[in-house]
C-alpha cells in the first residue's frame, strides 16, 4: 500500500440483523426448531464500509438509524471499525432497519430486511457530504436506500470525477442515468439476470449480459458467481478468476466483504485482476464465521490468507 491511504464514501444502508441458525430452511407454513440465535451489526452499505476500513481505507458512512438502540448498536459497529459516522443521521422519526436472516446448516441463507429509516435518505443527505464526495477515490453505492437518492449520489460523483462502484443489491431493474454514471457494477447471478430481463444459465450467457450492461454505460462488469468465483467483463476481455475454496459457516456478508475489498484494491491502484484476487479472498474469509460485521477481515488476516495460499 502507497503512503496514502485510499479514500471511499459509502453511501448506503444501516441494518440490524437478527439472526436464527437452523439445520434446514422453512418453506411455506413450515416452522422449523433452530440451534442458536445471533444479533449484529449489517446492511449492505455498513457491511461495505466496515470492510473497507477493516483493510486500511479511510471510509465516511452516509446514511440513517433510527434513536434506538440498534442505531446506537450500528454506528458504535462502525466506529470500532475506524470508520467516520458523522454523516449517519439520527432519525427521531422512525425506527432503525431490521434484518431477520434464517441460516441452514450449509451456510446459506433467506433474508427479510425491514428498511424503515434507510428508506429516509434524501439527496439533502448526500449534498451534506458533498465536500467529502469531492475527495472521494471512490463512491460505493447499494440499492438498500431509495434509487433516486442512489443515482443522484452517482451522478454526483459522475460529475466531480469521482469513481462509481454501484452493488446492485437487491435486485431491481434501474434508470439508465444511474447505469451513465457508474463505472463498475458487480452483481451476482440473480441480479444480472433481473439488469437484463432473462433467465441466465452458463458462462456465456452471464457474458453477454455484462456486454449488455456496458452498453448500458459501466466500463466494467464484475458477476460474483458464489463457490464459482466472479468473472470480470470489459468490451476487450473476459477473465475467469476462481472462488478460493473455504468452509462455509455463514455467507451472510461474503458479497458485501469482495465489494469492500474491491473498492479498496481499486482505490490503492491495483489492477483490476489483482483487485478481484483480493476481493476474493475478502469473500472467502467473511464466509469461515458466523454474523455479517463480526465477519469481515482485517487486513492482516487477508495478507496472511492469500501468503498461505500462494505458498501452496
């Protein structure tokens, strides 16, 4: 890493997730007796900043909690994490998001998420961190606050000439102003499918979909695949670049550790290749424990993980 630390701004949700652990999912009418229960700190947007604190960045949260104690629970989470939440509202009208999460004994897992004071986000929000903005390496954006907030912070950044790497998390189709002024998406299998309308099943169809969206304005496309890894798409190249092979206890935040790792390889000036090598990595250990914050690496232990396996 250069002297410099990298600069990012997320912009994005605040969730408290409560978490039930379970040999099998319910279906339909099912109830199903779990083994163990768990409260912690998430949202894709908090998850993404934790991570890119945890591996050096210098990371301003914007966002909103309700006054309770989940919202004191989540900007306390992130200030242990070193990052700054001086732009994380406190909203005396509503209440904080929730996320109620059901793990199987596999790992994976179904997700509920409550929004309420995400869905409070304003453009006022993001004009109010506009001085950080403008010193931004780079802006990483979800969908877990209203999309216009979301693709006013992108034009935004578009316009200052700040980087945007937009997680199109959950899924939902978007405007094309938002898609002109990012520079890097990264969906997942679910979510590129729903970007372009149609069912997605081999490697070659999820390529012609990034091609798709880059016509749509991104530079690059990034589809994290799951244990299949993430495939890197530009108008003059395709690269593979495999999962590392893990136990999976919980992949509750894996998506949103590669983000943060990505965001923060990008911002030092890593090529693209190394940076999903990263990225990568940052996904394999957030998988190897339980809850979604609690999860994500420090940077020494990502280092030490991509040593072991280069030593291999």
């Amino acid at each position: 890493m250069g002297q410099e630390k990298p600069r990012i701004i997320v912009i994005g949700s605040l969730v408290f997730d409560l978490v039930a652990r379970t040999p099998k999912r319910p279906v339909k009418g099912e109830t199903v007796i779990g083994s163990d229960f768990g409260m912690f700190p998430g949202g894709k947007g908090a998850n993404q900043a934790v991570q890119a604190a945890r591996l050096g960045a210098i990371v301003h949260m914007v966002g909103r909690v309700g006054a309770d104690y989940f919202g004191t629970s989540l900007r306390q989470s992130l200030n242990e994490s070193g990052v700054n939440t001086e732009h994380v509202r406190v909203d005396q009208a509503t209440t904080t998001a929730v996320g109620c999460i059901v793990v199987d004994a596999e790992g994976d897992n179904s997700i509920v998420v409550v929004p309420q004071a995400n869905m409070r986000c304003t453009k006022a929000d993001v004009d109010e961190a506009a001085e950080l903005l403008a010193q931004a390496d780079i802006l990483l954006l979800q969908l877990e606050i209203p999309l216009p907030v979301v693709e006013y912070a992108a034009v935004k950044a578009k316009e200052l000439g700040v980087r945007v790497l937009l997680n199109p998390a959950p899924a939902q189709t978007l405007p094309g102003n938002l898609l002109q002024s990012v520079d890097l998406i990264t969906p997942n299998e679910k979510e590129i499918s729903l970007l372009v309308g149609r069912d997605l099943q081999s490697d070659d169809d999820f390529r012609a979909a990034a091609r798709e969206l880059i016509r749509s304005g991104p530079a690059t496309v990034i589809v994290t695949l799951g244990d299949k890894g993430a495939l890197l798409v530009e108008n003059d190249r395709t690269i593979a670049v495999p999962a590392w092979p893990v136990s999976a206890v919980d992949t509750t935040a894996a998506g949103d550790a590669f983000t943060g790792g990505l965001a923060v390889a990008l911002a030092e000036g890593q090529p693209l290749t190394a940076a999903m090598r990263f990225a990568s990595a940052a996904g394999a250990l957030a998988v190897t424990k339980k809850g979604a914050q609690p999860s994500l690496p420090e940077r020494r232990e990502l280092e030490s993980f991509l040593r072991q396996r280069d030593s291999q």
